[in-house]
C-alpha cells in the first residue's frame, strides 16, 4: 500500500505501534491474517512488546518471528531493504531473501535455540539492481522470548559497512601501492618524526646510501654521528621549526659507510619536505635524494677534459701559426711553400690524433651496436642482436658504429628494412686463430627485395669496408647475395680491444 494511503486506513487501538514512525502505520494496516502471526490484535504481549522496542530504534533492525521467520521490521531497514521495501514486510526470511537462505537458516536455527550470533564485516552476496553484488555488513542475532521465556524470534540488527570495507581496501590497495613506489623507488627515501628527527621509516636507496647501518627508530644524531657537524641537522631543525621545505644540491657529506674504514665523500641532491597533522603542527619531515657523487665527478672529469682541450687547441694554434710561418719564410716559391705546409699540418694532425686517442674512453659493443641501429627500427623487433660482452677501445667503437649507420641508411633504403617482411641478424663471437682472438662480427640481411651488386662503389661501402678495416687492423668485407647483403669483419681482439 502506498505511503499516502495510510492514512485513511482505520485506526485500531494498537498502542504498542504509536510513535512507531512509517513502519509502524504499514504494520498497523497490514492484513497478518494472511500470515503465521494472525491478526494483529491477537498477537502475544511478548510480540507486541518486540515490535514496540524495534520500530523506536535508530538502528535497522528486523525481527524473524516463528519458525518460518516473518518479518517485522523498522524505518531504519527499509534503506537496506531498498527495492524489495515494502514486499518483505510480512514475508518469510527466506523468501524475502532467497540468495542468502542458507545463511539466514543458520540464524534461525542457532537462536530459536537460545544462542546468539555475531558477525563483523560479513560478506554476502545480495541481488540489487536485478544483478548479483558483493555486500558487506555488521550482523548481530539475539533471540525473543515469548511469555513462557522460550525462543519465538529472533532479533536481528543489521548495519551495512560495503562503503567502509570498499574504501578501507582502496586505502590499503593505495598504501601498498605506496609502500611498494618507496621500496622500489632509486632515489633514497627516509621518514623523519618529531622534533629530535627519529628514524620511523626508510627505503632501501637510504640504506644503501649509509651503509645498511641500524637505523630505525633512533635519532639522526645518533644513528649517524658523523652528519652532526656537517649542516644536516640544523637543516632538519629549520624545516621542522619553519614548516617550510628546504633542497639542497650536490651537497658533499663524510658517510662512515663500511665499519672500520675511513669515512667515504658523497655528495646528494636532497629535499627536506615538513609533513602537518590535521590541526597544522609539523609532526615529520620527509627526505627525499638523489646520491649524485658519480655525476659530480663526471662533471669534474669534464672540465678537465675541457681545460685541456682547449690548452691543446691554443698550443696547436700556436704551433700552425708557427710552422706556417717558417714554412712561408723559408720557401723559394709558392708551390714550394703549399706542399710543405700541407706535410707538416698532416704530420700535426697525426700527432694530435694520437693524443686525442689516449684520453679517450672505449665502450661495450653491445652497447655501440644497439646506439647505431635504434633510429631504424620501429618496434618490430626487426634486428636480432646476439655476442658476448666485450669492451671496445674508442677508435673501433667509432669506426664499428660509423660502419653499422651506413648499412642500415641502406638497409632501409634498398635492403632488408626497405619490406615490413625483412629482418637483420647482427652477431658477433671470439675465435682463435694462429694462437690468436680474432673478433669474428657479421650483419646478415634477410627477408628484403632481391639484391645485386651496385654498378658503383660510393663513399659508404668505403667508409664500410675500407674505413672499419683499417681502424681495426681487420678484414672488412661487403657480399651482396640474393637474399641479402652480408658484411663480415675479422679483427685481432688486441687491436680492438680497451686497454
């Protein structure tokens, strides 16, 4: 029946409804006639009673009167009941509820006994909105006792927690999430709490970054003696007093790392972020870094490398500036002159090679191979790449890479990488040959249009054959077959190698 027409339903003198909210108007016109109760004015005080206790509290409660467990309820159940309000009024425990029958059996069983029953955050499987969903409640089951004090009913109080139990598992998903990123975080990470800066939390770069020292739960100035005359703490006492955030870049600090060395110089990019409570009192600081100490010291390398560049270059001006103009004064004619002048520059150009060549650094082959062919592949997986480590010395690693661009500028022109089908196998092994390692290195095209031999040799096939030979005291060779061109190279491993 609908709300508005409850009210000119009769009124019958049933006090224990009065006050009773809507519920108790819906209970008042409900024919229970047509149910195991009976009519409503014949009910027991005892159930009388129950019903004026359920229908004045806040709480959603429904009560499961006899055997079959008839349901009374509340105003409060009737949010969880949603669309199968008003329908349960009246009805049996297991019809209203047929997905959780088994369930509600139990209950019925265990306090039509005496017992009670208690569940927290229980999880059931209910039908709302025509479709099966998880749902999770608070559930307590008391029994109701009838005049002679045997179990009639039983009383059920039932809360619904889904949005909690939800939203707690989103926190604690979004904490593990969390903790996982500063586990797994590179940069060093630390928790700080309080005013005296207590260790409370810390990730693995921190650990690492001071020597997997004992950390937790101890004071800065205690866990780490060494950092209290270096600013560090006095930077954490600002930041705390303050509440503002303070960085610091390529800051140097002295860490006694390993137990019984001398400390070791680091130097850190670092950020000292104070974190507030709800009522904006600074509680922690949280640090955050970067241990930097290789960088700073590529930095330095470089400006050295810098310096002596450009002492280098002012001493060859000066050397030029020199030998053109004893060359010019000592020669009988022009063309005297420009013949000189050219052998002694090429001459300079020999030496200053050389002791380019001795500052200079070597990289993995590995890693030159990859350099030179990324541009041409485009996420197909159209090179494989395959050899053991091995460290180049840097005029093979330049003449190697110099070589590979060349053949895949080509390979995509006219070659393998030309097709969507085509593929290029680079490898390489050490032999020995003679007593000797020989670094065996093939590029191997496949799958590409029909090759032939070109009608010319360009620059590229000499910078490939010609140019890589001669840096690596090998045998460089081009082979343009049917299904692929094919560049072999055998160099002695002592003249490629990094010293």
């Amino acid at each position: 029946m609908p709300l508005a027409e409850l009210a000119d339903a009769p009124k019958n003198d049933l006090p224990f409804l009065v006050g009773g909210g809507e519920m108790a108007e819906r209970i008042r016109c409900y024919d229970w006639s047509t149910t195991p109760l009976g009519p409503i004015e014949d009910w027991p005080e005892s159930l009388k009673a129950a019903v004026r206790i359920v229908l004045r509290t806040p709480v959603p409660i429904v009560m499961l009167w006899g055997p079959s467990g008839v349901m009374i309820y509340n105003d409060g159940y009737t949010e969880f009941a949603a669309n199968r309000h008003p329908d349960l009024l009246g009805s049996g425990v297991r019809e209203g509820w047929p997905e959780v029958a088994d369930f509600n059996d139990n209950v019925m069983k265990v306090c039509l006994a005496g017992g009670t029953l208690s569940y927290q955050d229980q999880e059931l499987t209910l039908h709302r909105g025509g479709r099966p969903q998880q749902a999770w409640m608070n559930l307590d089951y008391s029994p109701v006792l009838d005049e002679n004090g045997v179990p009639a009913g039983v009383l059920a109080i039932v809360v619904e927690t889904t949005a909690r139990v939800l939203a707690d598992r989103r926190n604690a998903a979004e904490q593990d999430r969390l903790q996982r990123l500063f586990e797994q975080a590179p940069s060093f990470m630390a928790m700080l709490r309080g005013e005296n800066h207590v260790f409370e939390m810390v990730n693995p770069g921190y650990m690492r970054l001071v020597g997997r020292r004992d950390i937790l739960g101890r004071p800065v100035s205690e866990a780490l003696p060494e950092v209290a005359t270096q600013g560090f703490i006095d930077m954490l006492d600002t930041a705390f007093r303050s509440g503002e955030a303070l960085t610091a870049t390529a800051m140097p600090v002295l860490l006694q790392r390993h137990e019984g060395r001398a400390p070791e110089q680091r130097h850190v990019d670092l950020v000292y972020q104070p974190i507030r409570n709800d009522e904006g009192i600074v509680t922690h600081i949280f640090v955050q870094g970067s241990d930097v100490t290789e960088r700073v010291v590529a930095e330095r390398q470089q400006k050295l490398l810098m310096n002596e560049m450009s002492h280098r270059v002012k001493n060859t001006l000066a050397t030029v500036n020199a030998i053109a103009t004893r060359t010019l004064r000592g020669a009988a004619s022009l063309e005297e002159a420009e013949a000189t002048l050219n052998a002694r520059i090429l001459a300079l150009s020999r030496a200053q090679d050389a002791l380019t060549r001795r500052s200079g650094e070597g990289a993995e082959i590995a890693d030159v191979v990859t350099a030179a062919v990324q541009t041409h592949d485009d996420d197909r997986q159209r090179f494989r790449i395959d050899g053991p480590g091995l460290a180049l010395n840097s005029r093979a690693a330049l003449a190697l890479s110099l070589a590979l661009h060349e053949l895949a500028t080509n390979a995509t022109k006219y070659g393998a990488l030309s097709v969507d089908s085509g593929r290029v196998s680079i490898g390489w092994s050490v032999e020995t040959r003679d007593d000797a390692s020989i670094l065996r290195f093939s590029w191997t095209e496949a799958g590409g249009p029909v090759v032939s031999r070109p009608t010319r040799r360009g620059f590229g096939s000499m910078l490939i054959e010609g140019g890589v030979a001669a840096e690596t005291a090998g045998t460089a060779r081009i082979e343009y077959l049917p299904s692929g061109v094919l560049f072999t190279l055998d160099a002695p491993l002592d003249a490629i190698q990094e010293s």
